[in-house]
C-alpha cells in the first residue's frame, strides 16, 4: 500500500467511528461483540434519557471506565503525526470524529471535533439551563450531582439516538467539509446521519474521498471515490506516512 502523499494536500479532513478504537479494546456498538448486541441490551435514545436515567447514567459509567482503561493505537497516533506534520507546512488536519472515548486527544492530536460528545463532561438535562459542560474528573465513577444552577439532574453529554447533533460540532464539521481537498473516513458504517452526508460535501468540494474499512460498503456509495479494505491500526500508519 503506498502514502496518499499527504505533501499535495492543504485541507484534510478525516471522519473516525468506533472501528478505529476496537484495537485498544473498545468495543464498537453494532456486530460480534457490540454493546447493542449483547444480551437483554436495548438501545438508548433520548425518551431512556426521560424515563430511566439511571440505566443511561450505569451504560456511559461502564464505557467511560473501559475508555479510561484502553491506550490510543496505531491509528491514533497515526492521524497525531500527520496533523503535525500538515501544520507544519501550513496544512491542516480536522479530525471529526464519531467516537467518545477521547483517545485521538490522547494520542496527541488538537484539532478534533467531537460530533456525538464525550464519556468525559457531562450536562444539565434541562434544554433551557445555559450551563456549560462540565469536565468529569478521571477517578469520577458516576454521573448522579444535580446542576448548579437550576437544579435538574446532569447528564453524560452525549448525543444519544433520536437526538440532535449540537450546533457547534455541526457547524465545525460543515465548515471543514466545504474547504477540504482529502476526506478520509475510517472505521464507520457511514449509515448515522449527519455523519453520513460528510462524503457527499467533501466530494461536491472537489475533495478526493476514501474508505478505509474492514469491510466494503454495502451497497457502495457514490460519492467515496476509493476504498481500502483492512484494519485501522494497520492501515493508516502507511497511508498516511510522510513523503
């Protein structure tokens, strides 16, 4: 497999899912081992949000002890080196990504937009409280305080199913989408929307798209030009390698 060449690039943006962390041990959420196919598991969106927090609370308490757990890998550090690199040719790498598990910023990278939130912060629960996310502290087993400023309980800031993706990350990607040249996703069924029109504004931008996946998209999408089958953590440290 040779390097894109990341060199002829000025504006790389790259869309990462849960395949990209299940070589550090995170499990991706649909598929042999994920967390919507165990046993008894049901899928939490936002009316579970409203009538059973605790179960909510419990799930993203288990994920964020795994995620404290798990080390970035290959590919994560991977897409660390090329943002560096690119910026210091006065290129630049956004890293949007669908995962909450904070393992991109630990591999060094800076410029990440997180889409669905992170097992970090948490939110007041009340859609009319102006209160900020809070960062959770690494030893915090539990998401149970009421908010400071209104009294509703908080709640793991991430976007669950059936609920909006909030503004800003939104605006963020958007933004990222119409000047980019290279769009890359990685390690997603590219299936959630908003996620799932990225290739689509990248190639209307003239970008050059690809797919890197275990697996070939079903059916095949039109607007990713490439795709590259095989493993993340295997995958894009040659891909993405410097000249």
């Amino acid at each position: 497999m040779r390097s894109l060449g990341l060199e002829r690039y000025r504006r790389v943006v790259v869309l990462t899912g849960a395949g990209i962390s299940v070589a550090s041990g995170l499990p991706t959420f649909r598929g042999p081992g994920g967390l919507w196919e165990r046993p008894g598991a049901t899928i939490v969106n936002a009316s579970t949000m409203q009538s059973d927090p605790g179960r909510v609370r419990s799930l993203f308490d288990e994920m964020r002890a795994l995620a404290l757990r798990a080390e970035p890998n290959a590919a994560h550090r991977a897409l660390a080196r090329a943002e560096e690199s690119l910026a210091a040719r006065g290129s630049t790498l956004t890293l949007l990504t669908q995962n909450v598990d904070g393992l991109h910023q630990r591999a060094g990278s800076q410029n990440v937009v997180e889409l669905h939130g992170s097992l970090f912060r948490v939110r007041c629960s009340n859609p009319a409280c102006s209160t900020e996310p809070v960062l959770l502290a690494a030893s915090h087993s539990g998401v149970a305080s009421a908010c400071s400023s209104c009294g509703a309980t908080m709640r793991p800031d991430i976007v669950l199913f059936d609920e909006p993706m909030a503004a800003k990350p939104e605006w963020d990607a958007k933004r990222s989408l119409r000047e980019c040249d290279l769009f890359v996703a990685v390690g997603t069924s590219g299936t959630v929307s908003p996620a799932s029109n990225f290739v689509r504004s990248a190639a209307y931008a003239g970008a050059r798209t690809i797919l890197v996946n275990l697996e070939p998209m079903s059916p095949a999408h039109p607007d990713f030009h490439e795709q590259i089958l095989g493993r993340a953590e295997d995958v894009l440290p040659r891909l993405l390698e410097s000249a």
